[in-house]
C-alpha cells in the first residue's frame, strides 16, 4: 500500500482529495497498482508463496491469486502493460477483481496500521462534504494524515526502495528454497509499453507535439493519463498551457525533493 502510496504521490497527485488535518487517496488506482505489483508474481513459471502457509495446493491462498491466475489465459502472452490499458479503457469488466483487492487492503493494511486503538490509516466509502463523487471513488478512499501524505511526496524514492527490499527479504522467508536475488526481479518489474518508450524517444524534441501526437494515437487512454498527472483537462481550448503548467509544478517538486539541479535551458 504504501509502495502505492508513492507512486500515485509521484504519477497521480491530482486524484488525492485533500481534508483539513487528512489526505484522501482513492482506493481504486491502489487497487490497480496492487494488481500490478502481484501480477508478476502470481504469473511466475514457479508458485511463490506471499503469505506464510500457503502453498500451490492450500485451501486459503492469498485473496486474489485466482481471479489474476484467471486473466492467464487471456493476458499472460500479451503481458501486463496490455491488461493496464484495458482496465484504463473498460474499468467495468474488472470490477469484481478490482472490488476484492480493495477489499484486501482496506482489511489488511488499513486496519492493521498502527494498534487496533489508534490507527495509522483509516477507510472511507465518501468523501466528506462533496456533492459529487469523482469516478475514481467508486472504490472508496483511504484516509492519509496529511503529514505522513506529505512525507511520502517528499521522500517517494526511497520509501519505495526501502518496501521493495524489505518486501523481498519478508517474500524469501515465506519461500525458504529461493534467495533474494531469485525474488526481487520480480518486484522490480515496470509494465511500460513498447510503443509508448519509442513514441517518447521519437518524438522529444517538442513536449507539446508529443502530447499532441499521442493524444491522437491513443485517445481517451492519454486524456485519462495526462489529466491525472498533471491535473488538465484536453479537450478545453487552453489546455496545453495547463498540462504545462502541471508539468512544470511536478518537475520542481521532483528536483527538491531530490536535490537535482533545475535545467535550464541554453540561450
């Protein structure tokens, strides 16, 4: 969860909702990372235990493992990145699947943060005070206190370093026949797409030319991507200046977060 936190900390600020002493961050993309996460586990050729007990052949896996073991025989060739698009594309269809793994984590995580009298983290099915919800609530949200939200956005890279290691070691106690370095390939995996690495490559001299470019390859896949990231909405006349804008905020944040020098451009 926290891994999660991160990324969307890094990728997808503009869907956190902020309350007065509180964060609120949909449930919906977590559960999308989380399934992203697992996935290359879950698929692995050989079967890696992620909780201790369970086996190949155990009553009680863990929740999801065979609702992601049933999207096999339609994706594992294709691989993660075209599943990704799909649940972007046609949310619907992976509902149920989506739904349990929220439920997982609003079980596990949430509740188990801190001690049972004071928790850390905290559920809400609604927003408070909103008179309509956005679509990426329908899962609900989990609620952050600001201060630790603002820490994660301060320092993402290595919180999200520190989980994977420490996600590893846990994975190697629960499969005593793998080492550490047989696990961690498979936590570090990143579905980025093919085409989306080139179009990038191909198309850098002008950041607006290529959010033009792919917005019209990819249609409603892009609109739903940039305007998380960088809080726009394409489609309204002025919005290239705000994706810039957008764009330019989470770039200053990125470099003094982690101490990079600002580019300049050369004149």
């Amino acid at each position: 969860m926290i891994r999660a936190f991160c990324e969307i900390s890094r990728t997808e600020s503009n869907l956190v909702h902020w309350g007065r002493n509180e964060v609120y961050v949909p449930m919906l993309p977590v559960a999308v990372h989380w399934l992203a996460y697992y996935w290359p586990i879950l698929t692995a050729p050989t079967f890696i235990a992620q909780k201790h007990g369970e086996s190949a052949r155990c009553g009680k896996p863990i929740a999801f493992r065979g609702d992601i073991e049933a999207l096999l025989a339609d994706y594992l060739r294709q691989g993660l990145w075209p599943l990704l698009c799909d649940i972007e594309s046609h949310p619907e269809r992976f509902h149920r699947i989506l739904k349990k793994i929220a439920k997982t984590i609003a079980e596990g995580p949430v509740i188990f943060s801190g001690s049972i009298h004071d928790p850390v983290f905290g559920f809400a099915k609604r927003l408070p005070n909103v008179t309509i919800e956005p679509a990426h609530g329908r899962l609900g949200w989990i609620v952050v206190p600001d201060s630790i939200w603002l820490d994660i956005c301060r320092f993402d890279h290595w919180i999200e370093h520190s989980v994977i290691i420490r996600w590893a070691e846990l994975s190697v106690r629960m499969n005593p026949d793998r080492t550490f370095d047989q696990i961690l390939p498979y936590l570090m995996v990143s579905p980025v797409g093919e085409r989306d690495t080139t179009l990038v490559r191909d198309r850098s001299d002008c950041i607006v030319h290529y959010w033009r470019s792919y917005r019209e390859q990819f249609g409603s896949r892009f609109d739903l991507q940039i305007s998380r990231a960088l809080g726009c909405r394409p489609g309204n006349a002025s919005w290239e200046i705000e994706a810039l804008a957008g764009f330019q905020e989470t770039a200053q944040r990125i470099s003094a977060t982690r101490g990079l020098t600002a580019w300049r451009p050369r004149g």
